[in-house]
C-alpha cells in the first residue's frame, strides 16, 4: 500500500484509466501475470500482498496461483463476470510510448490453499509459440508451494540476512519465509497465507537490480517488477475474515486487499517518511498506486477498485463485487492500451501457459447494457 495510512473511499470494480505516470509493476504472490511478448517493454515492477492496511488487505485461506504473460501471449478466456461485479472496458485506444514503464502491483491475502497439483517445471513459464500473450511467471500455493519467476519480500530487512535497517527509514524490502513473518536470507515461496493484516508481501520478478534499478535505496534488497505498457495479471484469492493480533498500527482489521504500486517506492519506503518528515518515495508526487480490489472497512463486505496518484490523474466509482468469504474467486487485471481492466472471471476459467489475443478481448469487452459492467474514466 502507500504511504498514507488513510485511504479514499471511492473505488470501481473495474477500472481503466490513462496511465501516464505510473510506471513501474509490483504483482502479488497470489496472482497470474501476462505480458504480450511482442510489447515494447518499460521499467520492471513488482508486487505486493498484505493482509489488511492502510491499503491493500486481503485475506485469502484457499488456493493462490499467480501467472505473468507477456504480449505475444495473452491471457485466459473470459468468463461472465459475477452479478454485482464490475468490469471496465478500455478507453479509446491510445498510443503507448515506447519507454513508459508500467504499473505496480500489490495485494494483501490472509489464506490461499493449493491450486493445482505438482510443483512447476522450468519449462512451465517457457513462452509457448503459438500464443499472441506468454506466461512469465507462475506461482502456485499447493504443497509444497512453487515460484517460477517471483521474488517474495517484505518490509522486514535485516542486514545479518537480507536488505538492511536505520533509523532514519527504518527496514527495506527483505526476503521473508513462506507465511511472510519472518525475514529470511532468501527467497521462499509464499505458502498461501497471511495470517493477520499486520502481515504484507511484496512480490517482484526473480531478476535482482544489481545497482542498475532507477531507484533503489543502498543496501536493500532490490528486485525489478514487470515492464511494459501491456500486461495481465491472475489471481484465485478468497478473503475471509480475521482480526489482527496486536494493534493496527494504522492497518485497518480484517480489511484485505490487493494493489499495484510503481516499483520505485517500496524499493525506497514504501511507508512513512524519514525522520525529518520528508516523503522519499514518489508516491505522494503522482507516481501512483492502482487499488484492483480492497475492502475499506472493517469486516466489510465490498471490494472496490480505486487509482491513488496525488497531484495527477486519479480517482473511482462506488461499483464492487463481493468479498469471496469460505470460496475462492478468480480475477484478471489487465493493463492494456493505456487502460486498466479488472474483471472477476468465471469459475472455470483456465490459468494457462499462453493466451490468445482473443481472449485478451474477451476479457476487455464492455457492454455499457450489462448492470455487472462499469466504465469509469479518468482523464481526457
């Protein structure tokens, strides 16, 4: 989440906006991403799970299985999206610059079980060359959990094992155990469940910056997230409700959530300011956070989607869908032609190794006759 413990209210089911700022991609453990192979690609980005916060909270018991697909590849078919969820259709197609970085992501799960069954082979995350859209990495909370592609870290860094700690800033990002408690020497897959919204993880792409990311605070551990002006993200979550263990320390209680953040700011602070009270990262000053689905209130029953960038294009509707309590969900979140589109997919819907441009589209349709659609634009 951002740097502000305070959120605003207003969020879409679906959203898709002019992303002119937002340029780097955080994505979550519990997601799927898919990239088109063929897209000029911008700055990497990462991702990032916490259990309710100031942000994104999610809490998610079943299974987690994350996939990133380039273009050249896309995503999985669409399948009508629940009653009361919202779906956002893309704006008029606009150019994408060449070098405009992408999106962050982050989310927040209490609980994924498995979703399918073996651990991931290396040709798992290999491009399929019939595909418009490939898949880059996966992730699959079964037992034993497996990652191809992700990096998991949190907040929690400690110079004896990873990132580094001050007291001016506080921890950086530190690779953490499988339940993200704990900061650990390297990275483990997440097992699939935050226990409390005290608890968030970061998910970035396994490639490390080696002193060559934009920004990046010294001494932390620091990863690239996914670049490139189209994307897709899939994730089966659910969010049942639980209460933190100690105070909120300014995280809401069994709120959960899930958001992207541009890549830069969890790689300096992603939280707070530094002891003379001076924002350092570019979250307050436009770079942005993109909410694909959060829950604003305690034990609340709504998710909502919302873009957060101060001083620059933001904004929401009140359109939600309902929080998956005792089942999973399956979800997309596709960044496309400067647009953003969060949709709840069918039950049925396949998290595959390749996806046709079709089914891109599919996902991407907006019938302004269907009441479980919502176009909210932001931006000329």
């Amino acid at each position: 989440m951002p740097a502000s413990p305070t959120k605003q209210p207003a969020a879409p089911t679906t959203v898709q906006t002019i992303l002119s700022t937002i340029k780097e991609t955080i994505a979550t453990t519990i997601m799927q991403t898919i990239i088109p192979s063929n897209a000029q690609l911008g700055s990497p980005g990462t991702t990032q799970l916490t259990k309710n916060g100031p942000g994104f909270v999610c809490t998610i018991t079943p299974t987690i299985t994350t996939t990133i697909f380039t273009q050249g590849s896309t995503c999985p078919n669409p399948v009508p999206a629940f009653t009361q969820t919202q779906i956002l259709p893309p704006p008029p197609y606009i150019p994408i610059p060449r070098d405009e970085e992408s999106p962050a992501v982050t989310g927040v799960p209490t609980s994924a079980s498995p979703t399918s069954g073996n651990p991931l082979q290396e040709n798992d995350v290999k491009r399929d060359a019939a595909s418009i859209w490939s898949r880059v990495a996966y992730y699959t909370s079964a037992a034993p959990a497996a990652a191809s592609g992700f990096a998991f870290l949190a907040n929690l860094g400690d110079p004896q094992k990873s990132g580094t700690f001050d007291y001016a800033f506080g921890n950086s990002l530190g690779y953490v155990i499988g339940d993200g408690s704990k900061v650990a020497a390297d990275s483990t897959p997440f097992d699939g469940t935050l226990e409390t919204s005290e608890r968030e993880i970061a998910v970035f792409t396994d490639k490390t910056c080696d002193n060559d990311c934009e920004y990046a605070r010294p001494n932390a551990t620091a990863h690239y997230g996914w670049e490139g002006p189209a994307k897709a993200f899939f994730i089966e979550f659910q969010m049942d409700h639980y209460d933190n263990y100690g105070s909120d320390q300014g995280m809401l209680s069994d709120a959960p959530a899930w958001w992207f953040l541009n890549a830069a700011i969890p790689r300096i602070l992603q939280y707070g300011n530094d002891r003379k009270n001076i924002p350092c990262s570019c979250w307050s000053t436009g770079c942005g956070e993109f909410d694909a689905f959060e829950i604003l209130g305690r034990g609340e029953t709504r998710a909502k989607s919302t873009i957060h960038r101060q001083g620059n294009l933001e904004g929401g509707d009140s359109n939600y869908f309902l929080r998956p309590v005792g089942r999973t969900i399956k979800f997309a979140v596709v960044f496309y032609n400067w647009n953003i589109t969060a949709r709840v997919l069918d039950d049925g819907f396949d998290f595959g190794a390749g996806l046709t441009q079709a089914q891109i589209d599919d996902i991407l349709a907006y019938d302004a006759s269907d009441n479980s659609h919502s176009l909210f634009s932001i931006g000329d």
